[in-house]
C-alpha cells in the first residue's frame, strides 16, 4: 500500500494525509490535561454541607465557594479552548 503526503492525490482527486500526520501535538494534550485538572478542582472548591430547615450553615457563602471556585472553573473552561485551539509547532 502506498503512503501519501499531505499533498498528494489518488487517482480519484481525492487528497489524503499522512497517516502519521494528527492535529493536535503533545503540548495540545498536557495543556488540555491541566485544563481538566483545573476544571475538577474548581467543582471540588466549591463543594460544602448546605443548609437545612432546622440550621442555616453560612459558609454557603464563603469566598472560596462562590468567587474562588468558580474562577477556577472559568479559567480552566479558557485553558482548554486555547489548548484546543493552538497549533502545533512545526518542526
């Protein structure tokens, strides 16, 4: 079977890549790993007892719940798109 480049042609017109060629590089999945990493560890800071109807727990409302988790979350949202989105370098 023959390998075809990036830019070659079958005898249909149809172009085929290389099969070694993949669209996102190994700095694509570590980022994207720490991304996620981020992503579960903002859902985990913002996890807590709640209140009930016999006791009110004000630390609902603490920092770390509601403005330190979910800007971790945000940011690892954010990560993984410019994870996804960065090109690999060539070499």
């Amino acid at each position: 079977m023959e390998k075809y480049s990036a830019s070659s042609k079958k005898a249909d017109g149809i172009s085929h890549e290389a099969f070694d060629t993949l669209p996102l590089a190994r700095n694509n999945f570590i980022l994207m790993a720490v991304a996620g990493v981020m992503i579960v560890g903002g859902f985990l800071l913002m996890l807590g007892g709640s209140s009930t109807t016999e006791a009110f727990n004000p630390d609902i409302f603490s920092t770390r719940r509601i403005v330190v988790g979910p800007a971790i979350c945000f940011l690892g949202f954010l990560a993984m798109a410019i994870a996804v989105c960065l090109k690999p370098r060539k070499k």
